[in-house]
C-alpha cells in the first residue's frame, strides 16, 4: 500500500572534497607551503570519499576492545582495532601527518603538515590523537640526543607498522604521552609514580596514570618522582631484549566521543624508562611535547567547526521551507554566516601558527610569538567550536539529532580539544604565565596585531583594549578568561584584516569587536554581505 512520497530531502553530501576550503589554501601558499598544494588536495578528496567517510564510521561505531590475557592466562595488553582503524592509520603516516616535519628541511614543512593534518582529520577524529603525539614526542626526545638519534628516524618514517615488537626493529614507531594521575590531573607536581635509577642507566618505575590515549602505541613519554625531583621518561613497550615492558593496562575509557580511539588506565609494575632531559625537569621537558599537541588542538577544532558548516550549509542550500531554499530565509543566512565567519578565522589563525612553528627555530621573534599566540588561540578556538557545532547541528533541525546526519559524532567531539592538553583555566593561566616569565612575548604579540592597525576602526579601539587590560594586574587570574579570550580575536580579527576575505574581516571585526552582536550565532548586524561570505563555502 503506497502511503506516501519523499520529496524534499536533501542529497548526501559524500563524496565532497575537504580542502576546497578558500582560507586554508590561501593559507598554505602564505607560509611558503604552496608546494604541498597537490597533497592536500588529494587528502581532501579521499577524506570526503564514500569509502573513507564509510571508515571512520565503523571505526567509530565498532571501538577499540582491551584484551588483558590470552587464551592461557597470559598477560599481553593488548588493544584490539576494527580494520579500518588501520587503514586510516596508515593513510596518515603515509602521508607524513606525524614526525615527518622535522626531517624535511623544505620550507613551510610544519604549515603544509598542519593543512594535511586539518584535511585528513575530516576523516575520523580519534585516530589523529596517536599521529598529533608522534609528531608532538620529537623536540622533547631531542632533550636525550642518544634516544632521539635512534628514534627520531623511526618516527618520521612513512611506514605504518603496526605490533608490539621491539622498536629499533620496526619499520616506524607510533608514540603517545603519559602524564595525569588520579590525584592531580592537570596538576602534574602532585603526580605520585617514583622513578628509581639502576646502575645501568635506566630507571624503575611504580605507579599509576590516569589518563593515557593511543595505549597501543611503541612509546610513551610520562612523568615520575626521581630522586632530583619531578622528571621525564622514555618508556618503550617492549624492551630491547624482547620482553614487554611491565606496562599494565587496566581498562579503557568510555569517553563522550573519540570512539576510534583507545584511552586508558595503566599501571607501572617496575616498568623500564630512561631519563630524558635532566631529573627535575620533567614538566620543563615535556611541555615542548604539549605545545605541539596543543597546536594540533587548535587544528582538531577548526576541523570540526569546518566539517559542521559545510554539513549545515549543504542541508541549507537543498532543503525547502516556507516556499525558498532554507539558504535563501533572511534568518538563516545571518546564523550560516555567522558560522563561517567563525570557522574562517580558526583556519586562518591556525595555518599563521604553524607558520609561526616552521620560523619559531631561527627567529627568536617568531618563537615568541607563538608561545604566546598559541595559548591563547588554544583557550578561544577550542572553546568555540562545541558552540559552533550546535548551532551547526541544528541548521539541520530534528534530521542532525540523528545518528545517521553524522553531526551528533561531530557534536560529541567537539569538546575534546578544550579540555586536551590544559582545560580553559590551564591554557587561560598559561597565557598569562607566558607573558609574566617571558616579556618578550607580549612585545612580539603586540608587532603581530600593530601589523593590522589602520584597517578597521574596531580592531584599533580592541587592540587598544587589550594595552589597557595589561596594565592592570589586580585580579589578573579572576580576570584570566577575559584577557585571553580578547587577546585571541584580536589575533584573528587582525589576521583576517590582513589576509582574509574582505567581506568576512569586515563582518569579524564589526560583530567581534564593534559590538553590534549578540550572543547566539545567528546576531550579526544588518548590511553584513552574507553572499559573499556563503560563497566561502563552496557548492
């Protein structure tokens, strides 16, 4: 019996190309990685292809299962993956989105990694946590320049190699970070794991972490008590006469989202780690590992916010309601634009930072800059985007609450990169720690966004905002969210300016800093021209 027609439904949107995305192009060209141009797009291709999407969808529904023993009782800690887990794996190290930066002497090799990484990561989210940590371990390794000579080459191969065997034997290495304990989170000092030093050099040892991703991974940096105080270790899985390592995994979370991906609780039982960097300076050593996790951050989000919007615009530009294209409705172009516009700017700051990563080496000017422009861009656009991807999902209305729209695995993401490496109060006081121990930093922030004064009248007056906010440090840490969050639109506001659509910058700067906005998405100020910032979005 025929009951009824469907009509009005709105096409799949797979297969799309992910890097057809104006901002990070024109971004890849601007830190001199316009020769990577052809690999992105590639990458931006097979991310949005059936057969890829299709990947992340089962790794994500079929998640990691943890085999503690075998069949004879055994231990063997093991993690279990769905198949295509691995073969999203090995699309992101063939591709060289881990360690292959710091061995590729071209220019922009960090910007042109940093626009692949944005491009796969259309792909499947969790599986990105293990490859952002390899890439992350190799200027915290180099603090022991043995470890790091026999290593560094492993962890830039472009070999997926999966399996626990002994890692100067395997053809690539995969490496994750161990730190936070029951105790103390992201208060590391109170971390309770002692470190014991044998006469061979190596170290014993016990204890416990609370919160360790990728535990399939060949080597984990983490941090134990040693004699001179709190320290950094390398851990590998299998010790170099072929045993494992006493690394006992407890359980796996179950996390809100980044279901790919396997996190756990371990347990050192007298596990082997060698010292790398001086005892005592465990959180000196591995933060340099944690900055370049918390750009991959600042990637992840904007990633997600550009997945969500091109989702929202595509259901706007199909669907009818009320007699026109839900696109062509006077309300919703004012929330499409507005998403955008956000979206827009967390591109455009992202590939300045990766540049700022790429001359932060030998500019000492560059180096600073980043230090204090990527703690604040990981507070804001990290806490942007789960705002940005609700109002996204429901551009959709009832049909992106559904499971099979894609948009609630986005949603669920979302809030992952604000709380990864440092939540908002962390990365809010560590900007504000950077500019009190490293002065030069303000210097440096203050000649990046003086580049743009001129341009629009109401990123002047909030540039000028920002001076005043400065000199003011009663109650600085009470204020510490509001500081950081202007410092970080001003950066994008100025970014924008400077090199963004015209049209965008405009609508930034007059609904950011001019205060003609409200609170919701959707509050941008009449005679916004909305066409040419949608034409960002590509059809």
């Amino acid at each position: 019996m025929h009951t009824h027609d469907v009509f009005n439904q709105v096409p799949p949107l797979v297969p799309f190309d992910f890097s057809r995305h104006p901002a990070l192009i024109e971004g890849l060209h601007r830190e001199g990685a316009g020769w990577a141009e052809a690999e992105v797009r590639e990458l931006g291709i097979r991310a949005g292809s059936a057969q890829v999407q299709e990947w992340g969808r089962l790794a994500n529904e079929n998640p990691p299962v943890l085999r503690t023993h075998d069949r004879y009782g055994h231990r063997i800690d093991e993690v279990e993956f769905h198949p295509y887990w691995h073969e999203l794996m090995n699309v992101a190290v063939t591709h060289g989105l881990h360690g292959t930066p710091w061995v590729d002497d071209r220019p922009g090799a960090h910007a042109a990694r940093a626009a692949k990484f944005f491009t796969w990561g259309a792909a499947d989210a969790g599986h990105m946590c293990p490859i952002s940590m390899t890439y992350a371990i190799v200027p915290a390794l180099r603090h022991n320049p043995e470890l790091s000579a026999r290593f560094e080459p492993l962890l830039a191969s472009r070999t997926y190699d999966y399996g626990l065997r002994e890692p100067s034997g395997k053809a690539g290495l995969i490496a994750g970070m161990s730190m936070t304990e029951k105790q103390g989170g992201s208060d590391v000092r109170a971390n309770t794991t002692t470190a014991t030093p044998q006469s061979d050099g190596s170290y014993r040892i016990v204890g416990h972490k609370w919160f360790t991703s990728a535990p399939m991974s060949d080597m984990f940096l983490t941090l134990a008590q040693a004699p001179g105080g709190l320290s950094c270790f390398l851990l590998p899985r299998v010790l170099p006469d072929g045993s494992r390592n006493p690394i006992r995994l407890q359980r796996l979370k179950d996390k809100l989202g980044n279901k790919s991906n396997a996190s756990s609780e371990i347990e050192y039982e007298n596990a082997v780690g060698w010292l790398v960097g001086a005892e005592g300076a465990g959180v000196k050593t591995i933060v340099e590992m944690v900055n370049m996790t918390r750009l991959d951050c600042v990637i992840g989000s904007a990633t997600g916010m550009r997945m969500a919007i091109t989702q929202a615009v595509h259901h706007a530009r199909h669907r009818q309601v009320f007699g026109k294209t839900l696109v062509d409705q006077p309300a919703m172009r004012n929330v499409l634009a507005d998403l955008i516009i956000e979206s827009e700017a967390a591109t455009t700051v992202m590939m300045s930072l990766a540049g700022a990563t790429d001359r932060a080496g030998a500019d000492p000017a560059a180096a600073a800059l980043r230090r204090i422009a990527l703690a604040v861009t990981k507070y804001w656009v990290c806490k942007r985007a789960p705002a940005h991807v609700a109002e996204a999902l429901e551009c959709l209305g009832g049909n992106g609450y559904v499971e099979d729209s894609g948009m609630p695995r986005l949603y669920r993401e979302a809030p992952l990169m604000s709380i990864w490496e440092g939540s908002g109060n962390v990365a809010a006081l560590d900007a504000l720690r950077a500019m009190g121990r490293q002065p030069e930093t303000v210097e440096a922030y203050f000649d990046e966004v003086g580049q743009a004064r001129g341009a629009d009248r109401h990123l002047d007056a909030a540039i000028d905002r920002i001076g005043k906010e400065l000199t003011d440090f009663d109650d600085i840490e009470f204020r510490a969210r509001r500081v950081v969050e202007l410092m970080a639109m001003v950066l994008q506001g100025a970014q924008l300016v400077r090199h963004g659509d015209p049209a965008v910058a405009d609508a930034f700067c007059a609904s950011r800093f001019g205060g003609d906005w409200g609170v919701a998405f959707g509050t941008l100020p009449a005679g916004i021209d909305t066409e040419a910032v949608l034409r960002r979005v590509p059809a």
